[in-house]
C-alpha cells in the first residue's frame, strides 16, 4: 500500500534567517507528532519537511500546519530584524 506523502523545501535569503526560523518552528514540529510522521531538517539557507500519514486528510492538515507556524516565525523575524 502506498500512503500519501509531501516533501517542502524552503529556501530563505541567509543561513541565519533559516536556522532562527527553524528553530522557532521545531517545538510545534515535535508537539504534532500524532497521527503523521514528519521530518523537518536544516540544511545551510533552507528548511526540508517531508510527511507521511496513511491518511490524506492528516497529510493536508500537517502541510497547512507547517506552513502558518513557517509564516508566523518569518513575520516574528521579519519584526525583529532590524533590531
């Protein structure tokens, strides 16, 4: 049986910027770890999210999930960058 799966790479302007998003994201990361199965790594300017559940409908959940925690700590960033 193949079960539903999704890989996202996001690639940020520095290293910095991606490590400090990472970060950020990593305890909500580790908290979801229910009904899906996700690994999320850095890599130097970019963060890698791959997904698999045996339900579509999780699968969504988890993808939609990742990417607010993502845009919530870019715009945390992006409020305190220039600080």
């Amino acid at each position: 049986m193949t079960y539903p799966k999704f890989t996202l790479k996001l690639t940020f302007e520095t290293p910095k910027k991606a490590r400090i998003i990472y970060e950020s994201a990593y305890p909500e990361h580790v908290a979801s770890q229910v009904r899906s199965k996700c690994k999320m790594d850095l890599f130097e300017n970019s963060i890698i999210i791959s997904c698999i559940s045996d339900e579509l409908s999780i699968l969504k959940a988890s993808i939609y999930s990742y990417i607010r925690w993502i845009k919530v700590a870019e715009s945390i960033y992006k409020l305190t960058e220039d600080e």
